[in-house]
C-alpha cells in the first residue's frame, strides 16, 4: 500500500485527506457553509456526510464569525475541527477570532491551550470569481505568531500537508488554489503518508538561476523552467516553499548560493506580499555575497482582481512571463 499511487485531482486528494484523518481519529470533524449534502461549494466534501454522518460533517449558519468561533472553541476542549472557510476572502470576518485568540492562546496559556484547528481556504483567481472571491491573503496570517500557514501545488503535496495540518496542534491556514481544484497528479493511497510541515521541496534541479514559488504558481514555474531549459539551454532550479510559516530558510539559502541568480514569483499583490519577505531574508543573509545580479519579484498587479477573465489573466503572472523574467536575470538586463 504504501508505495502505490493514483491518478487524482486535488479536490479528490483534499477529500481523502479529510476522509481518511476522520476515519484515524473520531476527534476530527469537519464544519461550514454547504459542506453537507451540498458537498462542499467546490465539490471537495463530496460522499463525506454519507460516510460520516452529520454530526462529523456539519452544516453552519452562514456566519464566518461563529463559525471560526465556534471551531476555536471545540479545538481548546480536545476536539480537532476542520474548517471549511470557502472563499479566501471571507476569512476577514474570522480575523478577530483567528488572529487575537486562535493565534495567542497556546502562548498565553504557557503551551497548555493547545487550538488544533485547520482553515481550509479557496484562494487565488483564475475563475472569474471577481474581486470579492479571487484573492490570495496569505501574507496577512504570515505576519502573525502562532499560525502556521500551508500553501501546497500538487495533489500528493495537498495529501500529505493537509493530513500533517489536522495532526499538528497549532492553528493552520491551509491555502487551496480554485483554478487547481481539478488539476491531477499521482497521489499516494497510503493512509500514512504525511508530509512534515516547514519543509520546502526542490521540484526541479538547477544551477544557473533559482526560481523559489508556491501554491498555483508552481505548474507555471515548472512549465516555464522546462521550456527556458529546452530553447535557451538555461538550467533553472525550482524551489517550492510548500509551507509559507514556518519558513524553511535553509532549502532557500540554500539554492540561492548554488545558482547566485534568484526570482521570487507568487500570484498574490506585489505590495506586502509574502514574497517580499523572502527576498529581505535573503538580503539579509550570508546566501546575498552569492548574488550575481538583483533579486527579482514576479507579482500579481496591484489593483483589484478583475472580473474580466481576459484582464483578469493579464494581472496574474504567465508563463512568458515568467520566462522572460528568468531570462533577464541570467542576461544581467
């Protein structure tokens, strides 16, 4: 079992995380808007209630305040909830609960107010989901002690960092991409196989430039890093952060003493992005005496997420882009 695989998309590898978490432990519950006999807004609840029931699979109020709350409140009493928050963008009205209590209280409390709980959040645009629905607010909760944020860009890597996310006893944001939903890949059918948290994965091996990304920007990556090595004879090495906090600053450091040339890319605003974070730490390190030319950013344009998919896509970083950028930094331009 543990060494074989299948073919899935995302959405299905969520639901096998969360199915098979369920099935390890009674303490995991799942709970939000439509997540029952709806089967989750984007389908990644489908057959749970059935198998479940819906004492373990429940149907909130549409009310993100107290549902956060409420989830915050089982996890302090020993139970481990799931959370699904749908759009990305409606977590702001679960900051308050998220940020000053979920955040704090294992801190407070000495490290005996252990918050087991997971925020499963539909990020990132390329839907056409318009400004309200689209956004990817991941730096906002990188900023805050206490959380651990998740931002996985293949199906395997969604199984096994979403099963690590339910086991670990932390609050945790844990991005997924709705323009990834129905991407496949080969996901592992071993009900143990967990990845760890904090732990950055080099996707592809290089030596001329390190591409460092995440979440839905890591198939582009990956594609433009393939296409730049076949026509220009670039040797592009990807590194995926996978998990955003804690941070693996040594996989980074790492790749950028390797290749001495270093872009960052995200789908996230430009402006405060998390990404941002990243190039300053590198500045600040030892891994910026390696540097033969500026650290690159590669951001989604700082304006609203359009509703227009044709506006919409030129605001998000494409694979010529990404090219292009890469190709500037080995030019020196």
């Amino acid at each position: 079992m543990e060494n074989k695989t299948k073919l899935m998309s995302v959405r299905d590898a969520i639901i096998m995380a969360m199915s098979e978490e369920m099935r390890r432990d009674e303490n995991v519950f799942l709970m939000g808007e439509d997540v029952g006999i709806f089967g989750g807004d984007f389908g990644t609840s489908v057959g749970m209630l059935e198998e479940f029931g819906k004492e373990r699979v429940r149907d909130t109020p549409i009310s993100e305040n107290a549902i956060s709350g409420a989830a915050i409140g089982a996890a302090m009493t020993g139970m481990r909830p799931i959370v699904d928050v749908t759009f990305m963008d409606f977590i702001v009205y679960m900051m308050d609960n998220i940020v000053n209590q979920a955040a704090k209280t294992r801190y407070m409390y000495g490290g005996k107010g252990q918050i087991p709980v997971v925020f499963r959040a539909a990020a990132g645009g390329g839907v056409g989901s318009a400004a309200q629905h689209s956004q990817s607010l991941e730096a906002w909760f990188t900023h805050i002690p206490g959380l651990k944020v998740i931002a996985p860009g293949t199906p395997a890597d969604v199984k096994g960092l979403l099963k690590a996310a339910v086991r670990d006893n932390n609050p945790v944001i844990f991005l997924e991409y709705k323009a990834q939903y129905n991407m496949k890949g080969e996901v592992p059918l071993d009900p143990e196989f967990v990845l760890p948290i904090g732990k950055a994965d080099i996707k592809k091996e290089g030596k001329d430039v390190t591409v460092i990304t995440y979440g839905r920007m890591l198939e582009r990556v990956m594609q433009a890093a393939n296409e730049v090595e076949e026509a220009e004879g670039v040797s592009v090495e990807v590194v995926d952060l996978r998990t955003l906090a804690p941070l693996d600053k040594e996989a980074v450091l790492e790749s950028v003493k390797k290749t001495g040339k270093v872009l960052l890319v995200n789908d996230a605003h430009k402006t405060g992005g998390f990404i941002g974070e990243v190039a300053a730490m590198i500045a600040e390190s030892d891994a910026f005496d390696y540097l033969d030319g500026r650290i690159l950013r590669l951001a989604g344009e700082d304006v609203p997420i359009p509703y227009n998919q044709t506006l919409e896509a030129a605001m998000i970083p494409n694979v010529e882009r990404i090219k292009k950028y890469i190709l500037k930094l080995v030019n020196n331009r």
